[in-house]
C-alpha cells in the first residue's frame, strides 16, 4: 500500500507540474500576441487577433493597421500573418507568413512582384522564460518596367528578444542582405554583401553593455544623366559601435572605416574615422532612449512639445553631469600619402536650467586639444585627384603655396611633413 501511495503521490506531483507548466506556457504565449510595446503605440492598430491553441498544436491570424503619420489617418498600411503553432517540451515553435495586405490592382502587382511567397517568413522559438529566438527570411524581389529595373537579393537573419516587464526587448541581431541593384535611365545603384549585426548596446529599450555593427562590401553609384557624368565606387565600408553600461555612467566607442573610394579619377583609401565618449550619465541615457523609441505616435501639438521637453530634459541632464571624448588614429590616404589627426576634450559638469542654457554656457566650458599631421605631399595629391591643380606644376610654386598655407593655418612644416596642433579652452583658441 506504501508503494502504491507513493506512486500514485509521485503520478500526482508529475501531472500537477505538466498542468503547471502548460498554464505557464500558455501565459507566456498569451503575452507573446499581445505584444504590450506594440499596444502602447497609437500609430500601431490591432485589426484582427484569432488565436486557436489546442493541447499540441494550433494556429493564429492577426492584422495591424500602422499609421505613417498619425496627423494624415487616412495614409496606413496593414500588416497582416498567419502562425501555425505547436507546442514542445520546453516552449513553442511558431511558423509565421507575414504579408501586406492590400486591395484592387496594387494586390494583383503585390502577388505577381512576390510570385505568392510571403513578403517574410518567420520561424520563432517562444521559451517558457518568455525569451524569444526569431530566424527571419525574406525572398529575392525583381521589378522592371519600361524604364526601370530593381532586384533585390532577399534577405536572412535572426533575431533574439528578451521579455521585460511583459514587453520583449531585442538584445541580438544578425541580418545578411545579399545585395540590391537598380537602374532608371543613366543611372545605377548597386549595394553588394550587406550585414548588420548586434548585440545589446543601443539595441531596444533597454540600455547594456554590447556591441552593433554594419558592414557593406561595396557600393557603386553612376549617373550618366547629369552633366557632369558621375562614376563613385565604396568598397569595404563599416560602422560598428561598442557601449559599455554601468550603474553610473556610460561609454560609446564609434568606428568607421571605408577601405576605398573611386570617384571618376579620384581616389582615397584607407578611411577611418573614430569618435568616442565616455562618462555619460546611464539613467539620463536610458531615459532618453525610452523617449525616443516611443515617437511622435498623436497628432496633437500638445502632446508633441510635452515629448521634446522631456526629451530636453534628459539632454540637460546629460551635459550636467559632464563627460568626455576623444577621437584617435583617424586617416585618410591619398595615392602615397597620408593625413592623420586626433582630438581630445571634455564637457565638465555644470548646472544648466535648460536647453538654451546649454548653448549660453556651453562655449566657455567645452575643452578641446586637436593635432593633426600630413605627408608634405599630401595637398598635392589632393589637388590632382580633384583636378584644381596641374600635373605640371613647379616644385617651387607648390612650395610657395604649402608655405602660405601652413602660415595661415598657424601649423608648422618639420622635414616632410606639417603639423598642426590647436587647444581651445575657455572660449579661446590657442596654437601650441
């Protein structure tokens, strides 16, 4: 009788967590279509939410109208998926066919541009923690016309979101976008081996320490059109940025970079720009981005302004609490030369009552130290990649010319290269 009490006790434990566990899921999967972020946003109108779920497995239709601009109601578009859902051991897998719905000829050319593929397709794993795992795919896209001619490569990605205080957060991203080419006329755009990557930092509403990045392999542009033919070609540009989060303040390190430009005959290598700064009040940061990421979702003047002075508010409060920056080992090459420079400063902290405040003071508080430092060949390369100089100008006539301006922009000119170093601070500028 032990035996059997037991096993029958431990029977009742098992299905009392099966039971638990369902109606925990199931909790989690109620949050997931209501999708609270989406609800706070006025320019985003539930049409239609259909959920059937059954013990395994289930399926769900939804729509929602999202206005362009919440001023013009009449201009929206209707965003419109149908899910088949099914339950596992630890959550659920959701298949999505998400579409646009549209009406009369503008749907016969919709279904005829996708040739009846789903303008996205998302497989999405909803964990009973209520974390989110997305992998995204869009299909490839061709257009042409008389005149005109796009193709666009499809795109896939994934997509990781964590739920917070009932709303999902995206904290990871990782989007690759083969390519996108279009012609019109004597004109011509191609972008070619897109990526776009995050994880954390500036991703979602909530602020943490992480990095994103966006990488294109080359772009060309030409225009044939214009008087003046234009021909610009990018190859290897990137953009990538670094947060690091603590509980007081806040650091961004921003990187770009470009490996070479052609334009016509011109051309530059080597580019990269950095910018950091560092001690950003975390709190003032945080809120300013809540802010921002809600928009301008009521056409009301009221409602408009109340945004931007709280958005103002959260700016004051960053330059009060001071920071600093820096931007260190940029270049840019031309032919065999090279112009590098660096600045340093800071913004110290100082009480300010608001925004026009901050342009009253800010000019006598801000510290700045700037070097810079060119090849002595350097303008010249410039000047016959521009076309402003002849290729046959005296070594003497340049000289003459380099030394008016290094004269003028109080720099100095050691061997062969010239320096220029500039400090301000307290409203003035001196040369060291």
């Amino acid at each position: 009788m032990k035996k059997k009490a037991i096993v029958l006790a431990t029977c009742g434990v098992l299905v009392s967590g099966m039971v638990g566990a369902q109606f925990y899921a199931d909790h989690r999967l109620k949050a997931y279509y209501s999708m609270q972020e989406i609800n706070k946003d006025k320019r985003i109108q539930k049409q239609a939410m259909n959920i059937d779920m059954g013990m395994w497995s289930g399926h769900a239709n939804w729509s929602y109208k999202i206005l362009i601009d919440p001023c013009q109601p009449n201009k929206f578009v209707v965003i419109k998926g149908v899910d088949k859902i099914q339950r596992s051991w630890n959550g659920f897998n959701i298949h999505s066919d998400i579409n646009l719905e549209l009406q009369g000829e503008s749907a016969k050319q919709y279904q005829e541009l996708l040739k009846g593929k789903a303008l996205f397709t998302t497989d999405s794993k909803l964990n009973w923690l209520g974390n989110l795992n997305v992998k995204l795919t869009s299909p490839s896209l061709e257009y042409r016309d008389s005149d005109s001619h796009v193709v666009w490569s499809g795109m896939d990605g994934t997509l990781a979101f964590k739920q917070d205080q009932g709303e999902f957060d995206l904290t990871q991203m990782n989007v690759n976008m083969p390519g996108l080419t279009g012609s019109s006329g004597g004109n011509y755009l191609s972008l070619q081996s897109m990526v776009l990557k995050g994880k954390g930092g500036l991703l979602g509403q909530t602020l943490r320490s992480g990095d994103n990045e966006f990488t294109m392999n080359k772009m060309l542009i030409v225009s044939q059109k214009s008087k003046q033919p234009m021909n610009i070609e990018l190859q290897k540009l990137k953009f990538s940025s670094d947060v690091d989060v603590d509980s007081k303040e806040t650091s961004l390190k921003n990187t770009w970079s470009i490996e070479q430009v052609k334009s016509n005959n011109q051309q530059f290598k080597n580019i990269k720009i950095n910018f950091n700064i560092a001690g950003l009040d975390s709190n003032a940061l945080q809120q300013f981005i809540r802010i921002s990421n809600k928009g301008v979702s009521e056409c009301s003047a009221e409602a408009q302004t109340a945004q931007q002075q709280q958005l103002n508010q959260q700016l004051v409060n960053l330059m009060a609490h001071g920071l600093s920056f820096e931007s260190k080992d940029n270049q840019i090459e031309v032919g065999t030369s090279k112009l590098s420079a660096t600045a340093t400063g800071k913004v110290p902290a100082h009480a300010y009552t608001n925004i026009q405040d901050i342009s009253r003071q800010i000019g006598k508080l801000v510290e700045i130290n700037a070097n810079a430092e060119m090849d002595k060949s350097f303008i010249r390369e410039v000047m016959k990649a521009s076309g402003q100089a002849s290729m046959n100008m005296s070594e003497q006539d340049y000289e003459m010319m380099l030394q008016q301006m290094v004269k003028n922009a109080h720099a100095q000119l050691q061997d062969n290269k010239v320096k220029f170093a500039m400090s301000y601070k307290n409203g003035n500028v001196s040369y060291p």
